[in-house]
C-alpha cells in the first residue's frame, strides 16, 4: 500500500457523543478517513466486514458485545485492522496488549493523544519484515499521570507483586500496574525472564550470580549489588538456569 493513501478508520462507541468527539478530531488528522462508525459490538463487526477499514478505534465496554471480545473475532479474520481502544478504563491493558493493539488511550481523549496513535498505526502500516514471536508481551501500557505510557518490556528489570497489583522497574522509575504476578508471568518469555519467588520476577541479563547462604538459602545477586532471596519453590528452576 502507497505509504500516502489515507488510513481508513471506522469508529466504534456506544456514546453518540464520544463518536461526535472521535469524527472531529479525526477529520484534523492527516491522511484520516472515517469509513463508518457503530454503536455496538455486533454492528461493529458488519461495518467492518464492509468497509474493510485499515484502522479501528474500538470501545471497550458496550452493552452486549464489548470490545475485547470484537477485537478476538477481528483477530479470526484474513487481514484484521489494527486497532486502537479508546476507554475510560486502564485496567484491560494487559489484556489488549496480548490482542496485539497499536495503542490504548483513556477518555477524555486528547487531540495530541490521538494522533500519536494514530501515528503508531500509519507507522506500523508501513513496517516490513516478519513478525516476532506473537506468544511473548513485548510491550506494556502503564498508568502514567493521565495517560498511559507504552514500556518495552525488555527494559523492565524487575517484577514485584503488591497485592492485585505489579510494580514494574524501569530504569530509574517504577510503575504500578493492575495485574497479577502469576498472570503477567504467563505471559512473558521464560528465556528472558525467571520468577524468584512469589512475589519476585527478574529479568535474567539482570542477575550478576547465585549465593549459597547456608542450611539451603540461595539468593540471586543483582548487577548492582543488591541481593535477593530465593524461594524454595523456586529455587530448582532458578539453579537450572545456572546450569547447577
């Protein structure tokens, strides 16, 4: 596809307004073409089979059929648009990122927002080359201020549980994310990343060795100096890795 031919984007939202909001910030978008729009899950697929949109900005609570659910359909079909949900909720981030979604963004929608995903997907449009391993998270949302902020998860070092709750490290900052750890484990690559302990995930190019503390206590030292205890649940997998 030309690089230059306008992304065309059906709109989905069971809010009268919020579609009202979404055409006219839309319509100032470069390159945009709004190709049709719906109120609810099962309208939402029809239009969709019959305009073929490149893109989908995609609600996720609707009566009836809601967002997610569409988005696991679209993902059944040859050639699914890309979507983008547009929510007031954060807590389905997670969620959407296994559905391999362009973007995430919170309501009230901003202008600027907007157009940095749609950016992402006209940018995606025209990426080439095979796909990575769809199985792994290979990027996060997480609550930022007012927004959510996209994380590699190769720069995430460390995983600590906290409640129904994870917090993620990244560099010099942390995040809280609404997800449990067993959850979140599940879906991260087992070649880059080990559980410690229940309430402990470690990126594995993070972990400078093992120490024996005596009377079966290991622990992982981390590449700044900081140890951690490793639970005995964990600790067979954890000397395996290690080749012990």
């Amino acid at each position: 596809m030309d690089d230059n031919t306008p992304l065309r984007v059906v709109l989905v939202d069971d809010e009268p307004l919020a579609i009202e909001r979404l055409e006219t910030l839309c319509s100032r978008i470069d390159r945009v073409e709004v190709v049709g729009t719906a109120d609810h899950g099962e309208a939402a697929l029809q239009v969709i089979a019959e305009q073929a949109p490149d893109l989908v900005l995609l609600d996720l609570t609707m009566p009836g059929l809601g967002g997610i659910e569409v988005a696991r359909k679209l993902a059944k079909t040859p050639n699914p648009p890309a979507i983008i949900f547009v929510t007031a909720h954060e807590s389905f981030a997670v969620e959407a990122f296994d559905l391999d979604a362009v973007d995430y963004v919170l309501k009230p929608v901003a202008a600027e927002r907007l157009e940095r995903a749609i950016g992402r997907a006209l940018a995606k449009r025209g990426e080439t080359g095979e796909p990575g391993d769809g199985r792994w998270l290979r990027e996060l949302w997480v609550p930022h201020r007012s927004e959510l902020v996209r994380v590699s998860v190769s720069d995430v070092r460390r995983i600590d549980a906290e409640r129904d709750y994870v917090r993620l490290y990244v560099g010099d900052k942390t995040y809280l994310l609404l997800q449990t750890i067993a959850g979140l484990e599940e879906k991260l690559d087992p070649e880059a990343f080990i559980r410690i302990h229940r309430s402990t995930i470690l990126r594995k190019d993070h972990i400078a060795g093992l120490r024996h503390d005596g009377l079966g206590v290991w622990s992982v030292e981390l590449e700044d100096g900081e140890t951690l205890r490793i639970g005995r649940t964990f600790l067979p997998q954890v000397k395996s890795m290690a080749g012990r």
